[in-house]
C-alpha cells in the first residue's frame, strides 16, 4: 500500500465517500452516525456488499486526503442533516491498512466518538489504533467464507491462520472494554457455513467462552441485497443451533440482520 505520513496529522488515505445515515448492525444499532469509508482490502469475503472499496489506489490519486480533510467533509455531511455532531464509523475495505490516517483522524474529530469496524487481521494496527478510538466493532472471520487474500504474504487465508490471529483479536477487544472504551463481535452467517447446529462456529464460540464472553456477540444471517428479497431459509434455520450454543458457553448472542437494508437507507 502506499506509505502513510510518519506524522499522523499528514498521514493520507483513499477516502470512497462519506455520508450520514443510521448505523445498521451491531451494538449501536439505529444511531445517527456519519460514515466514513476508506478504499483498500486484501481480504476477499465472498459476501462482501462493498467489493468496489477492495482496490487500492495508486499512490497521489485524487482520493487520498488528511485526516483534516476527511473531518471537513464529514462536518459537511453532518451539516446537511443538522447542525449537531455525530459519531463517526470508519469503514472500508479494511481501516487497518491506514492507522496513521486512524490515528491522525482521531486528532481532530472533536468530541465525536469514533467507531472502528475492521477484520481486526492486523493486529500490531489495531493494537495501535484501539487506544484512541471509542468502539470497536470486529468482525471475526471463516475461513470458508474467505477467497485467498491479496496483497501480502502474511495475510491469513487458511482456518489455521485465523485461529491462531483470534486469541490475540479478543484479548486486545477485552482490554479495550478495560480502558472504558465498547466493543462487540459480529458474526456473519452465509449459505456456504449454514448448518443445522454450530459446528462451522465451534472454534469461534470456544474462544469466546474462553476469552470473550463480556464482548456481545452479534450473528448477522447474511442479508439479500434486495430488502423485498426473503432470507435464505437455511441461513435462518441455521440461528437457532448456533444462538443455543452460545447461550451454553455463556455468551450474549444477538441475531441482527443489515437493519439499514431493511430501511432502505445506506
């Protein structure tokens, strides 16, 4: 990826668009927030409903801006729906590939809370980056979910990689509940890990058990890109075995469909 500045405050990155919406998943589910997606992913999630946001621009395309000028234009989209601050959602592609851009984006957001959703499968950015923002949305990952990811040798692509990444993702989530910040988990359930019990989640939900069972756990049956379209009736059967295997390991599950999807609204 192109290098960011080594001061945050003139670190750039590829900034897609920003816009003021309601938040659809998660812990804040419904919240005015403005959001802010970044361009650049090396994963390939095959359900991905953003893959226009996976390239990353050449270096001094007219995309990239500073963090000064992302805030200009988030107080601009705030600004057309009222005149009051809201929280902002970095999204992407992947925000980790940009932590100065992150972590300078933190320096002149006021007191707008910053919200982070990520993949969480650069640990030494989100260790970096965790400390100065707000909430932490983090998405795990299956790996049969996953084509080979792009643009790295180090990346994770296989069940192994990511098992070995998830402790160190929940105990960074952990620690951030500590500092005072929120953090919640979200699980993507698809067709091709749809089951009639739990058994594409079982490492997940055990390492929840064992690390995470403070941090909600969000399960999120993959959504039709058309709301008039009806769920995949094996996805939702697939929610009943999965929302009782948490609840035996003590968790907190949720199960949220894309509600913006629902309303209509981005």
């Amino acid at each position: 990826m192109p290098p960011s500045g080594s001061n945050p405050h003139d670190a750039s990155a590829p900034l897609l668009e920003v816009f003021a919406s309601y938040q659809g998943e998660g812990l804040f589910v419904g919240q005015p927030q403005t959001f802010l997606r970044l361009g650049g992913c090396p994963l390939r999630c095959r359900y991905c409903d953003t893959k226009h946001s996976w390239p990353v621009a050449a270096a001094g395309d007219e995309s990239y801006v500073t963090p000064f000028q992302a805030i200009l234009q988030v107080a601009s989209a705030e600004w057309a729906q009222g005149p009051l601050p809201r929280p902002i959602s970095v999204t992407g592609g992947e925000p980790l590939m940009w932590p100065d851009f992150l972590i300078g984006l933190a320096s002149v957001a006021g007191e707008r809370p910053l919200h982070l959703e990520t993949a969480g499968h650069d640990l030494d950015a989100l260790e970096r980056v965790l400390p100065v923002y707000d909430h932490l949305s983090l998405d795990l990952k299956l790996a049969d979910d996953l084509a080979p990811p792009v643009g790295g040798v180090d990346l994770p692509a296989t069940a192994a990689d990511w098992d070995a990444l998830r402790p160190r993702q929940l105990n960074l989530a952990t620690a951030h509940l500590k500092r005072g910040g929120t953090a919640s988990i979200k699980l993507v359930v698809t067709k091709a890990t749809s089951t009639h019990d739990s058994s594409a989640f079982e490492a997940i939900l055990d390492d929840l058990e064992r690390l995470g069972k403070e941090l909600p756990l969000f399960l999120a049956p993959e959504s039709p890109r058309d709301p008039r379209v009806a769920f995949d009736p094996d996805v939702l059967a697939s929610m009943d075995g999965l929302v009782a295997a948490a609840l035996e390991r003590g968790l907190s599950p949720r199960v949220l469909p894309q509600m913006h999807r629902t309303l209509g609204v981005r």
